[in-house]
C-alpha cells in the first residue's frame, strides 16, 4: 500500500484508539464513587491508552519485513482484523451516535436566550488575576478563558408551570472548585454579579470547594447572597473528596443556606406549593423521599446530569446540573470531548428536554485544572414561563 493510503488510515485508528480511551474515562469519572478506585481505573485507562500507541511499534518488529507502525494499523483497517479495526468500528459508531444526539436534544422551543454578556475579570483583576494565583502557570496560558465570567439570561418553558409562577427567576451556578487556582476577588465579583441579578432562588449546584484550608472563601462568599425565596444547595464529588463535605454542608447552612442533599422539601411560593429537592448520587447519600409531594411545581439540583433520567421518572418538572463544566475545552465543530458522565459528552451543558421534565446543565465557574478553551465559565439566570399551548 502506498503511503498516501496508510497514514490517512494510520490516523483513522488512532482517532479509534483515542475514542475507546476517551469513552471509557468519561465512564469511569462520571459512575465510580470512591476516588481512589477512581484514581486507579483512570490510572488503567491511561496506561491503555499510552499501549496503545506502542501496539504497532510493538507489532512492528514482529513482522519478517519490519513493517512500518503505520502500514500495520492500515493493514488491520484493510485486510485483517486487529484492535484498530475494532476501534475505528468504535469511532465510527460514536460519531454515529453523536450526531443522533444532536438531533434529538435539539429542544430550541422549550427556551429562548435573553441575554448574555462577558465579564473579562482576568483584565478587570489585572496582575493578581495571575500573580496572586497559587496555580499561575494553568491560568496564564494563552487563550485559557477562565477569567471570562459569561453571565447569561435564559427564559425556559415549562408545560406544567403554574400561571402564578410566571416570571419567577433563578440564579443558577456550579463548580466553583475553589483550590487558590482562581483568585479570591474573583469569587467576589462572582457574588456581586449574582447579588446583581436579583432573583426569587439561588441554587448552587456542588463541587465548591477543593481546599479544606479555604473554607473561608466559601463563608465569604454565600454568607452575604441573599433572595427573596432563599439560596439552596446541594454538594458534588469534589466537595468530600478530601474529608471535608461535613464542615463544608454545616457552615454554608450556617450562612442561611437551605441544604438539599438527599432530602426534599415544600414551601410556598406566590401561593402556590413548591417541591425543592436535591440528589448528590452517585457519590453521596440516597434519594430524596418525594413519594409523599403533591406540590403544584417542582424543581430538583443535582450535582450531575447522569440523574436525568431518574428526574425525569420522579417527574420532576425543572432539574438544574453542573459537574460536566461544558467538557471544559471545545474543539472547532467537534465540540467537546472529555466530559465526566456516563453519557459522554450528551449532557456537557446546556437545556435539554424529555416530557414534561427540563435540564439545565451549567458550565460551572471553574475546575480543579483551571483551563478553559471555547468554553467559559458561566452564570446564569433563568426565567421560569409556561410553554404556549
């Protein structure tokens, strides 16, 4: 075979190669609930994925005619079954898949954007936003956008939402992931720009704080939010990584803060019976008992949109979601491609629909490796309507 036909397919069973790795850590960091089985899976999924590039050098010196690595991965795409081939078949199948996904979350009529505006704190913050970080090197590299706050406001519309519940908002954020990494004043700004949207509820989505030793950071920070209805939360995985989800749940309910982890409760809202519940699955707690509500409206915050479908099965009309940070680095018309869920990159951020039930998946503020490429950080608000029949 010439070499204008194997090093096309030598990069075809590489993307192959690359797709079984990349699947096969999304899963792992998406459904493993203790992090040091985490640790160790990801620690096979990499050692895989680094054999994998020495497979056809390995193989090479196997053949009589020392066959160069890229004329044996192009011979098992051609001519002989080998692992490429079954990679590129799963390349091919999750492109495949990808594309269907597009199509069938396309959702356009159940949301509309009302406006979006990008807050450039890395220039506002100046040489702090660099020189007073603890992971300088990370947040200074070229492009990184995770100084770019993208404040957003959203209309949904939901078909059960209560006519007396028209117009009520939500201040939606997530995976604040406070490590040093991103520099205090920009989690004040952060809190000054929620203050400023002013909504009914504020609810936070898990994965707030990395640092046990910054526990403060997080008093400081929701001690002073404040709304009209009252500021919920539930924690994610990062949140008990190192021991300190207790501390952590006790004094943000010290702050004010209604705490929604694996517990439910109604209160009322103009009048009408609301049903506020939160899911931390699967790495804290259980599922919030919901067999008894009768609430004219409900809404659930979960740390990840892997709890969806369970969501959508309880009939929960609003689910709100972080932890996927939008795959935090957005390839040119691929979009993302590490996004931690079981799903893939299906949920990485955005609105989805099933039924009667509405998902939105925030990008988070942050991430515990601070890099952020066409994807920025996000905070959104959401106006709540009812869907025009």
């Amino acid at each position: 075979m010439s070499l204008l036909v194997d090093l096309p397919l030598y990069a075809l069973g590489t993307l192959g190669h690359v797709s079984v790795c990349v699947t096969a850590l999304n899963r792992v960091q998406g459904s493993v609930a203790d992090h040091s089985v985490e640790k160790i899976l990801k620690g096979g999924v990499y050692g895989w994925a680094l054999a994998g590039w020495c497979l056809p050098i390995v193989l090479m010196f196997q053949t009589e005619a020392l066959e160069m690595p890229w004329t044996i991965v192009a011979g098992q795409l051609l001519s002989s079954w080998g692992y490429f081939t079954l990679a590129t078949a799963w390349l091919v199948v999750t492109g495949i898949k990808r594309v269907v996904q597009i199509l069938l979350d396309r959702c356009s009529d159940a949301w509309d954007l009302l406006d979006s505006n990008v807050l450039r704190l890395d220039e506002e913050l100046g040489q702090s936003f660099v020189g007073e970080s603890e992971r300088g090197v990370w947040v200074s590299i070229v492009g990184n956008e995770v100084g770019h706050l993208e404040v957003n406001r959203k209309v949904l519309k939901l078909n059960e939402l209560p006519g007396s519940l028209d117009g009520l908002t939500i201040t939606h954020f997530s995976d604040l992931h406070i490590t040093g990494a991103i520099v205090r004043p920009y989690f004040e700004r952060l809190k000054e720009e929620i203050l400023r949207l002013d909504s009914d509820l504020v609810i936070l989505t898990g994965d707030i704080l990395d640092d046990k030793n910054k526990l403060t950071w997080v008093t400081r920070l929701v001690s002073e939010m404040k709304a009209r209805v009252g500021c919920f939360f539930v924690l994610g995985n990062h949140d008990v990584r190192h021991g300190q989800g207790q501390a952590l749940r006790k004094e943000i309910a010290r702050c004010g803060w209604h705490d929604l982890g694996g517990r439910s409760i109604e209160i009322e809202v103009r009048g009408e019976s609301v049903l506020l519940a939160g899911n931390e699955l699967p790495w804290i707690g259980e599922t919030p008992d919901c067999s008894s509500a009768k609430a004219a409206f409900s809404i659930c915050a979960v740390h990840t949109p892997d709890q969806f479908s369970w969501g959508r099965r309880q009939g929960f009309d609003l689910i709100l979601a972080g932890h996927a940070h939008g795959g935090q680095i957005r390839l040119p018309l691929l979009g993302p491609i590490i996004c931690p869920s079981i799903h893939g990159v299906r949920y990485a951020s955005g609105v989805f629909e099933a039924g009667n039930t509405l998902l939105h998946v925030s990008r988070g503020i942050s991430g515990l490796q601070p890099l952020r490429w066409r994807c920025r950080p996000e905070l959104t608000q959401l106006v709540l309507t009812r869907r025009q029949a």
